[in-house]
C-alpha cells in the first residue's frame, strides 16, 4: 500500500506541470485557463489521500487500544505515585471493571447509618454539595460481594447503592511519529464562556494552549492520607485542545474567550492505559456544579451505575448541558454510559468529510455526529499527534452548545444545533449519526 500511496500522490505532482498547453483565449480576448480548475480537482484528490492514509493510521492505533483493554489481566494492581499500592481493579461478571469489594451509597446521613453492619467497613464519607448529595464509600467482605447480596442486607439502599465502577476515556493513543494534516481553525464564538471537562490533566506548557485559560483540579487523592494516585495527561490535552487549544499555526481556538474547567480524576494503569475509579468522578462532576459551567463535557465511558445515573440528573436538573462520547465498542456494542442517559446528549465520531468511525457505538442515544476520526491534537510531549476516537467529537459539540448555550436556555441551544444539522443516513434522527453532522 505504501508503494501506490507515493505513486498516487506523484502522479498529482505530475499532472500539475503538464497542461501549459491548455490555456486559450476566448472569443473576448481573455484567458481561459482550465488548468486552474485540474489544479483543484489534484488538490482535493491529493487531499482525500492524505485523509485516508491518516484514518488508516488513527483507526489501527484506536484498534491497538482496544485490544490492549481487553488485555488487562482481570485483577490489576493500581499504585500511587510513591508506588505503594492503592487497591485492585478486576472485571465483573458483566464484563465492566470496579475496584475491587468497594461499593457507594448515597443518601441521608441516617440512611449511611444502616452501613453499620458486621462485614462492611467505611472507607469514607462525603458531601457533594454542588451535586445536593452525600456518598459513602465501603468495603464488604467476599459473601457480600454482590449486589444480590447488599439488596437483601439492605433493602432501603437498594436502590441508591452501587459498585465503585472503573471508567476509560475513549480515544487511540497517539502516534507522534507522524506529522498530521493540520488545518487552520476558526472559532465558534469569541465570548467569555464557562465550559466544564472531566478528564486526565492538561499539558497546560504546550504552546497551543498559550492563550488558553485553564482552571485544573486534580480529583487522585485517597482516603486516610494514603497518596495520590498517579495522573496523566495525554487524553486530556487531547481533548482540551478540541476545546480552548488553537488549531495550527495560524488558526483559532475554537473558544478562544472561554474559561476551562477542567477535574482531573484519570490514574496511570499501564504504560498506554489509564482510568477513573466513580468516587473520583462524582467528585470532579461535583467540584464542576460549584464553577457553574453551562456545559460539560465528559469523554469516557464505562458501566450504567445508580450513582453516575442520580449525579447526572441532578447536574441536568440545574440547567447543565452534559455532552458525552457514545464509545469506541463497535456497531453491535451495548449503550455506554453517561452517553446513554437521557439527560445527556451522546455524540459519535466521523471523518472530517462526515464517513462513520467504523469503532463508534450506535444507538437512539446518538445525538449529534462530528469530526473525531484523524484529528491533530496537542501531544504532552510536544508537537503534534494525529488520534482518533468519540473522545474528540464530544467536545466538538460541546464547545458549539457553550456559543449557544451563553445567555440563552439550554434546550434552546440544543434546538440551534439540531437545526444546523446535516442531515447523514436514513431521513431525521438514527441510530448512526443522530440528528446529523456539525462541521464545525
């Protein structure tokens, strides 16, 4: 394949030196240059194969990361930056991961009471009072591992108590090997948004974000003053480029007058994986309802859990716009969550010419396309990367719901975009790109 991509782009170069002899006058005595319009058409040639060549690319390294996931030996020690260890993930009967005999309740301070029982231990309690909640977090003893178990042990929290779930962000990694096909950007609006983003942290140094305004706090701290756990930085950086980092030498941010928030609740699990225990993201969602963003964006997925489930509807019932990556599962994959909540607007990835991720989830959950396959992003290391994923159209949408969303009401701002819409696929809403591609 290698061989016939330089041929092919060769052949371009050629045929632009060759037709001198088609320029003629017209009948007025100007010049009719048809050469102009080959010129055109070798440029977007050469252009779509540049863009296949980098798909091609993307879509084996987010191929590679799938597989890597799946990997991941069914009890995986996590430590902390001082290397001791912090607790165990291990994968559950459904397929989805949790720290290992730890489970969350949230309720009254009386209905926490009820953990008093012999075989749960209290790790930790915790009042979110940006989300109106109060969450406990315990560990139980190997009978009562299950939730068939606790329902029975405690009926009244049944229904408010679930597994100290493990979420993963949803792009490939990158590949700074190669150099990507950037394009100049434009921003969306120039006002002073407040956009929200759960992530790993922001390589803040990179110089695309050097007129960026970035808030960060880092949500990896464990209870008891046992450490941090250890945090990273490429998905993050990745997708805060989508959103306040400028696109190219010469472009835009897309929000170059915006205030990022950014909760970084991401640990290092292996050398190209990384994570997010629940306790950690209800956390970050938390310290987010405090800043008061009109959006937030949250590019990861993971298991349907009451507690992720009762934090979104409260964060939607305050007027928070919640954007979220459908996943990288593939067409036959089950929903993933947040995206699949009701309250969320789930967003797939296309080619910037608006060709599916052949990875992406689908569903009635999918709301909007956008461009996510093959994109430049910042890499922390410096430079640029060229990644792939849902990850990266998520913020796409959500930076134009923050234009939107800034002094209007929020299903106002979705209506906008539902309008600006191109149509993809069978006629209205499906299951493969929602109401449509946004190019933006």
């Amino acid at each position: 394949m290698k061989p016939l991509f330089k041929l092919s782009i060769l052949s371009a170069v050629v045929m632009c030196w060759a037709p001198l002899s088609a320029t003629a006058l017209t009948a007025d005595g100007l010049i009719n240059n048809p050469v102009s319009g080959i010129n055109r058409q070798v440029e977007r040639n050469a252009e779509r194969l540049l863009e296949r060549a980098a798909t091609r690319r993307a879509e084996q390294q987010a191929e590679n990361l799938r597989s890597a996931l799946k990997s991941l030996p069914d009890s995986l020690p996590v430590y902390t930056v001082s290397g001791q260890k912090a607790f165990n993930e291990v994968v559950q009967e459904d397929g989805f991961r949790a720290v290992e005999s730890q489970w969350l309740v949230t309720g009254t301070p009386e209905d926490i009471d009820r953990l008093d029982h012999p075989g749960i231990t209290v790790l930790e309690r915790t009042t979110l009072s940006g989300l109106g909640m109060i969450v406990a977090r315990f560990r139980v003893r190997p009978d009562l591992d299950s939730y068939e178990s606790l329902r029975k042990l405690l009926p009244e929290l049944a229904d408010s108590l679930d597994r100290n779930h493990v979420y993963s962000p949803r792009t490939g990694p990158s590949d700074s090997s190669e150099v990507p096909d950037v394009r100049s950007g434009v921003s969306l609006c120039e006002e002073p948004v407040k956009i929200g983003m759960i992530d790993t942290s922001v390589a803040t140094e990179h110089p695309a974000f050097g007129a960026a305004r970035i808030v960060e706090q880092r949500f990896l701290s464990l209870e008891g003053n046992r450490g941090e756990l250890a945090p990273v930085k490429q998905h993050g950086t990745a997708v805060a480029g989508q959103l306040v980092g400028r696109q190219g030498s010469e472009g835009e941010a897309r929000l170059p007058g915006a205030t990022l928030f950014n909760a970084s609740v991401f640990y290092s699990r292996t050398d190209n994986l990384s994570g997010a225990t629940l306790v950690h993201l209800l956390k970050g969602l938390d310290w987010l309802a405090t800043q008061e963003p009109s959006v937030i964006n949250i590019s990861l997925t993971g298991a349907d859990n009451r507690l992720l489930e009762a934090a979104v509807r409260r964060l939607a019932n305050q007027g928070t716009l919640l954007v979220a990556a459908v996943g990288n599962e593939g067409p036959a994959a089950s929903p993933l969550f947040p995206a699949a909540y009701s309250e969320v607007i789930g967003v797939t990835a296309t080619s910037r010419t608006g060709e599916l991720y052949r990875w992406a989830s689908r569903g009635e959950h999918v709301m909007f396309a956008a461009h996510g396959v093959a994109v430049s992003v910042p890499d922390p290391e410096g430079g640029l990367a060229t990644e792939s994923g849902t990850s990266l159209a998520a913020p796409v949408v959500a930076a134009a719901l923050a234009c939107e969303a800034n002094g209007s009401n929020p299903q106002k701002a979705v209506e906008v975009l539902i309008d600006q819409a191109r149509d993809l696929g069978e006629p209205g809403r499906d299951s493969l790109f929602g109401f449509g591609f946004l190019p933006y």
